[in-house]
C-alpha cells in the first residue's frame, strides 16, 4: 500500500511526478509555495497535455500562515464575436474544433496574479527562466508518453485527429503515440521560453497575443486580439463555510465551489463521525443533489447574478436542506454537468504558506484545435454556454462560462492547515466531501483516504447514465445497501479514472508536512 509522504521544509503533490519534482526543486532553492506553483503549473501543461495547458484556465486558492485566504480567479470570457449569430447554424455549441475555441485561455494570467501576490509578501521572487526551466526542456527535448494520454488520444481519435494542429501535435508519424514512448512539443517549448523573455503579459498583450489573434482569425475561432488584451486575472475573497472541525474555503463563482462547500456544510449536521461506508456515502450522494440544485439555480458569471454566493452557505440554511435527507430512501433526481479532465496540484512551503491550485482544458484536450506554431492547444470551456436566451449559462460575448473547477483548503480547529482537491467535472465536489469526511471527521489517515475506493454520483466520458457509479473495492454488502436505499449503482474499474486524480496536504501543528497523492495519477508527494 502507498504510505503518505511526511516532510518538514517542503512538500508538493501533483497528478505527475516531474510536476511535482518541479515544485519540489523551487522549493529547495529557497523558492515559496506561490512560486513552487507556477513551475508545477508550467510543467504539468507539458507532462499532462490531455488534461490541462497554457490555452486553459486556472484557479488559486492561497493560505498565508496567518491572515485571509487570497482566491485568484483565472478564467477567461466568451470571445467578442461569440454570439448567438456566430452559432446560427447549430442547434448547440460544438465541443471539438474552432467553434468550441471560443473563450479566452485565462491561466497564464493567474500565473503572472500568484506572483504579484507572492511579490507583495516580500522578497524576490525567482525569474520565469529558472521557474520554467524544467517545462521548456520536457518540451523540448521530450517526456514519456503516459498511458493515460495514449488512452485518451485513442478514445476520442475520431473526434480529434482531423481537428487543426491536432494530428501533427499529438499524433507522431500519424499514430497514436505508444505509453512509454518519447513525446517533444518543440513548438511548445519555444512558445514557453517567449514568455520568459518576454514576460507572461506577452501572452495577452505582445508578440504572442498577436500572433494567436492572427492564427485564431485564420482558424475561424470568435476570439480578437482586444479580448485577449482585456484578460486580466482577478483576485476574489474566497467563499466559506464554517464547520464543526473548523473552516473551509473554496473558490467563488463561476465555479461550483459552492458545492463543494455545501456539501460539507449540510453533511456536518447528519454526524458523519459515527456513519459507516455505506452511510457515508449515501448521506454524502444526497447531500450533492441539494448541493447541485443550488448551483444549477444560481451559478454563472459573477456580473449576471442577482443572488449572494456566501449567503447560500449560511448555518441555518445547510441545516434545513440537512432536513431533507433521508437515511432510508434516495431521492431522485435530475442530470449533472458531467465529467471534465483537469489537475489539481498543492504546495506547502516552511514559511506556513499553502496553495492549493486547479488547472484544465476543460474536455480532454479541450476543443482539440492547436494554434498553428505555438503548440498551444486551446480550452473548450465555452461549450458550457447554451444557445438559449433565457438560460441562466446563455452565451453572451465577454460573459465567464461556467466552471466545475474549485480547488479546496481548510484551517482546522485543532490548529492543522490542509489543501486538497481532485479532478473531474460533477465528481470534484463528491471527491472533495470524500477526502474530507474520511480523513477530518472519521479519523482515516491521509494516504489511506485518497487510495480507498470512490463513488460518482453523474456521467462519466461517452456515457448518458446518471447513475451512481462505485470503484469495484466497495464490498458486495455496500453495493447492495446502496440499491435497497433507491440508488441506482453501476460498477467501475477497481481504480478507475472517472472518479478523478484526487491529493491532499496536511500542515500539522509540530511543522510536519504530509502529503498524499492518487495512485489512479502518474502523480507523486515529494517532499523534503
């Protein structure tokens, strides 16, 4: 079995081990969390291309040692000429090619954000040439091909082989690649080493932002140069819920942090301290349905809403909706968003500072077009727009999509700090209340509760059930409690991808860092 990690300076998790070794190098050379991040972040975009890149968003949550936490919302808005005109010839926004390329990529701008913030907390923060070292020499000189980026690239091949740059990006001499095999993005690599000259505005404003307004004309995309030049990340409060093993803190809309934290919020009154497997997770299953009404009611961008976030969160309200749940029957229910590739990653560092970051093309990668000599494949966050005027998700040029990504943090009463968060799309905010529930309120040690078998209550890839989905270690007594209590349940793989690459760190009071990454991941805790 995986032991977790536990170091005392230093400690990083990610979904891929050379993420993390990049996290682990910055942080020895004296580096911060903030800055350990960015070099993680820039590595992750080359090592997981399928899952997440410069042409995606990004969203940070960072935790001083003392003080309030600092939300970083790094998404971008729907294109300028991204209207319902630009979509007149389909019933519905595409999810591959040019037209499904109709955000701004935004995480590149949280990048240059983080550093701000980390500039602002005093001393000098390290050149972009040294933090994107590592990212610039795996592009360019080559990593392993993963299997799970050979899984997905010939899983969606039809979808994505004919899409532009795709084939002579991702498919080397026409072929899927091979798990194991060398895999370079000399075009990346040249692109990432621009923006250490050049700096990281230059990907919105300069050299590059120019080019990418020109390929992405050429290519039919509804994205200018003026709205690239308009990208700026924004700084958020973050949203919070008080419980009673301490506080927790998630990111703001457009994302469903608020789910996350409703979840939590509303099983915190159903004593999941004294609940068994098959308890835990029906109460947890029941609580996401509530949790997913709310965000279906509510959520969208943060300019087209009339309700208060934080005020959905308040005690009595949780407890009401606790009210709801039985422990005898599961309630029905309607369809979720579905799945979504992306990688959550944390960092500690030895000052007390902790971030906990997320990262995605949304689908796997993304709209699958590749702007033509940056080797930057870009997001299809958009599809989440409808074409109906009067849905609350109605496309509007300059309107932020709406995200599943929310990444995770706690300060816990007895005096511990902990970052965490998962991928995949419906499942991040069931991962979430996973992680937590076992380890905080039922005592599992860390490592143990990230390993043991999930559950996903919603769509996995290429599939329309949803259905509640359990990794197949779940003993046969669990599955059937679950169907006698009204639950549909389908079976997975016994470590299956659809329930995401979930990691969590703890600051303990003596110092100490514990970290704990997903074996479903190529990922590793490293610390030191």
């Amino acid at each position: 079995m995986i032991q977790s990690n536990i170091a005392p300076l230093g400690m990083a998790v990610t979904p891929h081990h050379l993420a993390s070794e990049s996290a682990l190098a910055v942080l020895r050379e004296g580096g911060s969390a903030i800055e350990a991040m960015v070099a993680a972040a820039a590595t992750i975009a080359v090592v997981y291309p399928h899952m997440n890149g410069l042409g995606g968003d990004g969203f940070w949550l960072i935790m001083p040692p003392q003080g309030d936490p600092v939300a970083i919302d790094a998404s971008g808005a729907a294109g300028s000429l991204a209207d319902f005109a630009f979509y007149q010839d389909v019933a519905a926004i595409p999810h591959r090619g040019p037209k499904a390329a109709l955000t701004v990529a935004g995480t590149v701008s949280g990048w240059a954000e983080a550093l701000a913030v980390a500039k602002e907390s005093g001393g000098a923060v390290m050149p972009l040439s040294r933090l994107l070292a590592d990212a610039i020499r795996y592009a360019a000189d080559g990593i392993p091909v993963t299997a799970s980026q050979a899984t997905a690239t010939a899983g969606k091949y039809q979808e994505l082989a004919d899409q532009p740059g795709f084939a002579a990006t991702f498919l080397p001499d026409g072929e899927v690649p091979r798990a194991g095999s060398r895999f370079t993005q000399p075009e990346l690599a040249s692109t990432l080493s621009l923006l250490t000259e050049e700096g990281l505005e230059c990907f919105y404003r300069g050299s590059l932002a120019n080019r990418l307004a020109g390929e992405m004309s050429a290519l039919g995309m509804p994205i200018t140069l003026e709205d690239l030049n308009k990208q700026r990340a924004k700084r958020r409060r973050p949203l919070s819920v008080k419980h009673d093993y301490g506080e927790i803190f998630n990111m703001t809309p457009p994302t469903q942090g608020l789910v996350s934290l409703a979840i939590l919020g509303i099983t915190n009154h159903l004593k999941m301290a004294e609940a068994d497997e098959a308890q835990t997770i029906h109460r947890i299953v029941e609580a996401t349905k509530l949790a997913f009404d709310l965000r279906d009611r509510y959520i969208t961008d943060p300019l087209h809403m009339s309700e208060e976030m934080q005020a959905l969160l308040d005690t009595d309200r949780l407890q009401a909706l606790a009210g709801q749940i039985s422990d005898c029957r599961a309630a029905p229910w309607g369809t979720g968003k579905g799945p979504g590739d992306t990688v959550w990653m944390g960092v500690m560092d030895s000052s007390g500072l902790a971030v906990s970051f997320i990262q995605s093309l949304y689908h796997e990668f993304g709209s699958g077009v590749v702007i033509p000599g940056t080797g930057i494949t870009w997001q299809n966050r958009g599809a989440a727009f409808s074409l109906d005027p009067a849905h609350l998700l109605a496309l509007a040029p300059g309107k932020q999509p709406f995200h599943t990504l929310n990444p995770a943090a706690a300060r816990l009463n007895d005096g511990r700090t902990m970052v965490y968060g998962s991928m995949g799309g419906d499942g991040q905010p069931q991962t979430q209340a996973a992680i937590f529930t076992r380890h905080v309120v039922q005592n599992m040690p860390l490592q143990q509760c990230v390993s043991a078998p999930r559950w996903l209550l919603g769509r996995t890839w290429g599939q329309a059930s949803d259905s509640l989905k359990l990794e197949g270690r779940f003993s046969p007594d669990t599955f059937n409690r679950l169907r006698e209590l009204g639950h549909e349940v389908e079976a997975l793989p016994d470590f299956s991808e659809a329930v995401g690459h979930a990691g969590a760190i703890v600051r303990h009071t003596n110092g100490m860092l514990e970290g704990a990454c997903d074996p479903r991941s190529n990922g590793s805790a490293a610390g030191f």
